[in-house]
C-alpha cells in the first residue's frame, strides 16, 4: 500500500527452526515500532512522533506423510497498534495437503482463518477460506 508519511521503523527478529526426518518446526517472535518522522498528515490523522508498535509470534509445522503427500500447518497471533489510531490482536491459521500426482501436477486443499478484534468496531473481521486446486509445472 501506499505510505501516510516517511517513518523511522526498528524491528526485532528472533527465529528458531529444527528438521526431522519428516518435520520442520518453526518458531519466530517479532516486534516492529515506527514512528513519524515526516510532516502530518491530516488525510489519515497521523501526527510527527506518532508511533506505531505490534508484536507477533508465529509457530510452523510440515510434515512429508509419505513421498507424494505432504501437510503443513501455522498459527499466528499479534497484538499492537498497526496504523495510528486503533490498536487490534491478530490470530491467523492455516491447515494445508499438498498431494504431486506426477512430476510436474499437483493438488493441495487449504483452510485458512483469520479474526482481528480492534478497538475501532469498523476495523474488526474474521474470515474463513477453503482453497482447492490444482497446478502445473512447465
């Protein structure tokens, strides 16, 4: 999207990951602030020095269940005040098959859920997405 402002962003970025013989596990925990470093802008009522935090962990699963089938799954959860003016906690999960039924054709199934709860009740949703699908290499 397009930014409302020039901003100053510090990020921390801490990440762990382990392989099995079938499995990757993935853990991450990070935390983002910017601030406003450039002049106002009325259109989005943002201010210079108005800052903007959220934190986050997100926890990844894979699993090989066989050479030709595979299943994934991750759940995310963030808190913070994403955009000046509202502050919201995030949780986001996703389930996934993935099934090669030749070298170059696969399938997968995905379930995907996502609910944000924000203090400003217009800023508020949740979703729920099945993806079914097929693709081709070349």
């Amino acid at each position: 999207g397009i930014s409302p402002g020039v901003f100053r962003t510090k990020r921390a970025l801490l990440s762990a990951r382990t392989v099995l013989d079938r499995d990757s596990l993935s853990l991450t925990l990070s935390s983002t602030e910017s601030e406003q470093v450039g002049a106002t802008n009325a259109a989005t009522n943002t201010q210079r020095g108005a800052k903007n935090g959220v934190q986050a962990i997100q926890l990844s699963w894979n699993r090989a269940l066989n050479e030709d089938l595979s299943a994934s799954a991750s759940a995310s959860y963030s808190i913070g005040s994403p955009q000046a003016g509202f502050t919201a906690r995030s949780l986001a999960l996703q389930l996934s098959l993935q099934y090669r039924v030749s070298q170059t054709v696969s399938s997968f199934v995905r379930y995907s859920f996502f609910d944000r709860q924000a203090s400003t009740a217009a800023l508020s949703l949740y979703q729920n997405l099945v993806i079914v699908g097929l693709t081709k290499q070349f």
